[in-house]
C-alpha cells in the first residue's frame, strides 16, 4: 500500500502560478516551479486547504463517480454525519436514508452508528490510558498524517481505535456477506465523504492493515442527485437511522469530545488552529485534559471541502437535527467489534529530514543556516517556495537555486552590469 497516496491534485492547465497555495499549505508540501505549482507528495497530508484556497480551481480533489455502483452486485452506502448538514428544513434523517436506497443502493449503514460505538471505546480506554493524557483523536486522517510527519513525539498520544467509518464498513461487510452469501469483490461499500482525507485513509490507511471500503464519493456530487429525490420519497419514508445526538454530533467541532461524556476536553478545527495545539503539547501547555479533538476542516467535518453548505451554517443545521434525538442508539455488546482497534502502529515519517543520519541532518542543517543568512528574509515566496528558510532548505536538496530568489538574483544581474560597464570604460 502507498504510504504517500495523496487524493489533492493540481491541474496544470488551470494553474496560473499565484502563491496562494504556498503560503496557506500547512506543511509546506507545494512550490512553484517554471510557473506551475508542484506538490510534494511524501510532504501532502491531503487537508485540501489548496483546493479552498486556489482562485483558479487548479487543486483537485481524487475520487470515485457515481459509476462505481455499476461493479458490484449489492452496494453499501455509508453516509458521512456532515451529508445531514447540507439540506435545508431536514427533519427526518430517514429520508436522505431513503432517497440514498432510490439512488442505487441496496442498503444503507450510518457512520454515525458507529461513532457511538467508538465513543463508548474512547471513553473506556481514555479512563484507562491516564498516563497518556491528553488523548488525541485520530478520526481526521489529516491531523494523523501530520502528526505522523512533524510531531512524533505525540505518536503515544493517539487514539488506537478506528475511526468510525473504517468500523461502520468492516460492521457492515460482515453482515452483509452472511445475509446475501455473496462473495466479498461483488460486495461494494461505499463512503459519502466531506473531505479527501477520507479518500487518502481508503488507499492509504494508518493503524489498520487495509481499509473495508471500496470507493468513495464526494457529498458534492451526491447532493444534487439527492435533492430531487427526497421530495419523491417523503411520504414514503423507511426507518433506517440507527443514531442518536452523540453519534450525529461527530459532524462538527467538538461532537467527538462530548461523546466522552467529559468536561475535561480541548476541541480544535482549522488546519492552522491544530497546529498550534500540537506545539502546545509538546511544549507541555496542557497537563490536566483527558482528550483532544482536532479537525483540519474549519467548523469540523460540515466544513470540508467536498462539502457544498457553509460549515457554520451547516453547524447549526446539524445541531437543530439532533435536538429532539436520543441521546445514543447504538450501544456495544459484550466484547467490542471485529477491527475496532488498531491492528499496525502509526510510525514517524521524517520526511522533513535533510541528511540521512543525524550527522549529516547536522552539517546540511549548518549549510541551511548560511545560505539563510544570504537570503532577504522577506518570505515574499517569489522564489516559488513559501519562505526564505524553504528555499534554503530546496537549494541544499539540490532542487532549487539561490539565485531562484529576485533579490539575489537582482544582486547577481546588478554585479555583472557594473562589471560589464567597468570592462567597457576599459
């Protein structure tokens, strides 16, 4: 499996070579190279903040078309929390349930059922793990990723159960193979997804060997599709919810953390916002919380960008659809489900590293610091890299030039203009 599969993607035809993108990626993964952007894969971490950003619609998110429902013999869909967001006057979560089995599904299983029996596990093992506090949630495949690259020492800190709908696809592949006796590949499950993270964590899962879904398609696409059938099935309407507030609550900031039936809790959105509450972590900031929830997506899952509603709107949305809902529905059995925790560590990538070893890391980290020390320090990204330090560290990877920076450049050309005119008056 490709540890480094990303789901953004650039569209060079559209891509103007602004540095828009380069300067709101996270982790630093994009430049801009002979006036187009380039995206480092191995530095991506697919929190699609370049598709929101780019004006030219040149950052794309990957992922499968309604098609898909064609290969297979019986398809599954699961429904992300944050599709109940995006419709206007929704009071019955049942009729999107209804009108997805319309669309060309044969059955439809809740994410959001699943949630709760994740936060059932959480709050056991939180309750265990005290040592470990401040837990962090592993339900965003982005802050994982992040994590995985740029904070390993929070590593111990995470979470080692499923997210909910890698839990929700192995529920219902077991129970779908013993009721139709199909063979798994005419088996199809399919996720209704807000964000191409979630593609990413099909492809490329972290702390599971292999993910139990099959394709996944963007909220995006199937809204539309969705609209006209909802109104031809509200008369007609199947029971088929099997979620509560907390498990509904997983949509949006902070739905996760009050499922752990706890005050003791930070919960954070915004890519920029996680960020700062890693570094808060790792310099010790927060001694007393049990657990931390963090969403790359502003507003949680309602904001991403596979997503078609404003994610404050969305929230409140979502938060008015739960408001007369039990509190759960879903509760677990005697032992937890088959693939409820982890089965493979999440392990420290340093992809960020210059050397191959520490002593090399050492002496390229010395060359970093004076080329820096030539550089303006204006971070202007001119250069096609976000900062003066970026740069420096391409020219030591042998992928840029000093003089890729107008103002070194400008210096060069000056030097060889005075000298041309000084050979000249010779």
């Amino acid at each position: 499996m490709d540890k480094f599969y990303n789901s953004v993607r650039l569209d060079a035809d559209k891509c103007m070579g602004c540095i828009n993108c380069i300067k709101r990626c996270p982790t630093q993964a994009i430049r801009v190279r002979n006036g187009k952007a380039v995206i480092t894969r191995e530095f991506c971490i697919d929190c699609g903040e370049c598709i929101r950003i780019c004006p030219h619609h040149a950052k794309l998110a990957t992922y499968d078309s309604m098609d898909i429902l064609n290969k297979y013999k019986y398809t599954i869909a699961l429904p992300a929390p944050s599709l109940y967001a995006q419709f206007n006057n929704l009071d019955d979560i049942n009729i999107i349930l209804t009108a997805l089995l319309k669309l060309g599904f044969d059955e439809v299983y809740e994410v959001s059922g699943a949630a709760e029996i994740v936060s059932e596990l959480s709050r056991k093992y939180v309750a265990e793990h005290k040592d470990l506090w401040p837990i962090i949630s592993t339900a965003c495949p982005s802050v994982v990723r992040l994590i995985r690259v740029r904070f390993p020492n929070l590593i111990e800190h995470l979470l080692p159960i499923s997210a909910p709908v890698d839990l929700a696809a192995s529920i219902v592949k077991k129970n779908v193979m013993e009721k139709t006796k199909l063979p798994r590949s005419d088996i199809g499950i399919i996720f209704i997804s807000p964000c191409p993270a979630k593609v990413t964590a099909k492809y490329s899962p972290l702390g599971i060997d292999k993910s139990d879904i099959d394709a996944v398609l963007a909220i995006k696409e199937v809204y539309p599709k969705l609209l006209p059938l909802m109104k031809e099935v509200r008369n007609d309407v199947e029971e088929l919810s099997i979620a509560g507030k907390i498990g509904i609550s997983w949509g949006s900031t902070g739905g996760e953390a009050a499922g752990l039936l706890t005050d003791n809790y930070l919960a954070a959105d915004g890519i920029e916002n996680v960020i700062r509450v890693l570094e808060d972590i790792e310099d010790q900031k927060f001694t007393n919380l049990e657990f931390i929830e963090l969403n790359a997506c502003n507003g949680g899952c309602v904001g991403g960008v596979l997503t078609v509603e404003n994610p404050f709107v969305a929230k409140v949305k979502l938060k008015r659809l739960r408001k007369y809902m039990p509190v759960a529905c879903v509760r677990l059995n005697s032992r937890p489900p088959e693939n409820a925790y982890w089965n493979t560590s999440v392990q420290y990538e340093p992809v960020f590293k210059l050397g191959e070893n520490l002593k090399e890391s050492i002496m390229l980290g010395a060359e970093v610091e004076e080329i820096l020390s030539r550089l303006p320090g204006l971070d202007c990204g001119s250069c096609g890299a976000p900062t003066c330090r970026a740069l420096a560290e391409d020219v030591v990877r042998g992928v840029a030039k000093e003089k890729d920076c107008i103002h070194i450049l400008r210096e060069y050309i000056h030097k060889i203009s005075n000298e041309i005119n000084r050979l000249d008056q010779e």
